[in-house]
C-alpha cells in the first residue's frame, strides 16, 4: 500500500490527462488523443466530458429517434453518437442529426460537415445546459445548419423547442414550442406524440379492461 510522501495518507491514483497544444485541440485531434471517453466533444478547442446519463434523456432520444427513422423521407438517415465539424476547433456530437444517405464516407467515418446536416437535435441535461441553450446552438447557426430543435425535460415529457435559420442574421428564430405532440412540416412532415415516454402503449393483460 503505498502513501503520499511525508504525509502518512494512502496516495491517490495515477492520472494522466490529455495535455492541450499552444492554441488547444483541433478538430482532427479529437480522433487521435488517447484515451478519452465516449461522447468527448471539442467547443473552442478544449474537450467536454459527458456525465451519465439520465433516464429522461435515454428515453427521450429513443422516443425522437424511432420516430424520425419511421418518418424521414427514404434518401435520409439519422445518426447518433457522431460528431459535426463546425471549425478547426469545434466538434461537438449532437445528440441526434439527420443527413442524407450521400453524405456517407464510409465505415470509419467519424464526422460530419455542417452542409450535410439537415436537422440537429439535442436533449438538455443538468449539466449541458450553456452549451445546449447557448454556445452550440450559437455555433451550428454560424456553420448554416438550417434546423434545430432543443428538447427540455417538464414534468417529466418532453418539451421540444424548434428552430429554423435566419439566412439574414445567420441565426435561429424558433418556430414553435411544442408540449404533448410535435408536428411539423419543414425540413420534413412528422408528428410524433412526446406522451409515450419512449415506451409503447401499454397493452392490457387477458381479460382486463382497455381502462386497466
């Protein structure tokens, strides 16, 4: 067992963090530094850490991701757990994004350019609040990414917030807050009921009532 020197208390553990250069990370630093943990995410030129996860937010992004793969038009996909490279020191990872099949490199693809994404979603947690009410929504509108939509937690549902691209101003103006359901029609039709939680209806046992 070892102890700190002179101190007479267990030493703590070894760590060892990635050391930024004169200027901090690149974008193309973020697929070479050892060891970091999933989700990392490059603003500014310096790493973000994801916390855990919450229940709200995994099943809130169930519930939007089986509802866009079900709705999108056939020559679009969405993707999760990919990045976006909006500059040479920013490389956020959206929590959502939907982009044309064409914009596909390859399987060892790791990033996406701002002109491929077609609509950008993120899920606020407690501890992503600036970055996902200020700084990246700030940041995908500089780099043209026409639609946005930030999704809050209220009671417990999903609230979501959507914005659309002011081409005058390169900003977002929001275009509807939507409880209970969301239906749109731009950048494509959908209605997805936000109620279910993530969770199918529930189907009633052999011989109960609808009502339960």
């Amino acid at each position: 067992m070892s102890t700190a020197a002179g101190s007479g208390r267990e030493a703590g553990p070894s760590w060892s963090w990635p050391t930024p250069p004169p200027g901090g990370w690149t974008a193309d630093d973020l697929d070479r530094i050892p060891g970091l943990p999933p989700h990392t995410e490059l603003i500014d030129g310096g790493l973000f850490f994801v916390s855990p996860q919450t229940y709200f937010h995994m099943a809130t992004l169930r519930l939007l991701e089986r509802a866009l793969e079900d709705q999108v038009p056939e020559d679009f996909e969405v993707v999760r757990e990919m990045t976006v490279t909006l500059a040479k020191r920013d490389r956020p990872e959206p929590d959502l994004m939907v982009v044309p099949y064409s914009a596909g490199t390859g399987p060892r693809q790791t990033s996406y350019e701002p002109s491929d994404i077609v609509l950008a979603v993120e899920v606020v947690s407690a501890e992503s609040e600036e970055r996902d009410r200020d700084i990246k929504p700030r940041k995908y509108a500089a780099a043209r990414i026409r639609h946005f939509w930030r999704v809050e937690e209220n009671n417990g549902l999903p609230v979501v917030y959507v914005y659309e691209l002011d081409p005058a101003t390169n900003t977002y103006a929001v275009t509807g807050i939507h409880h209970d359901q969301l239906k749109v029609t731009i950048p494509f039709s959908l209605v997805i009921d936000l109620t279910t939680g993530g969770r199918p209806p529930r189907q009633p046992e052999p011989g109960e009532s609808p009502a339960g």
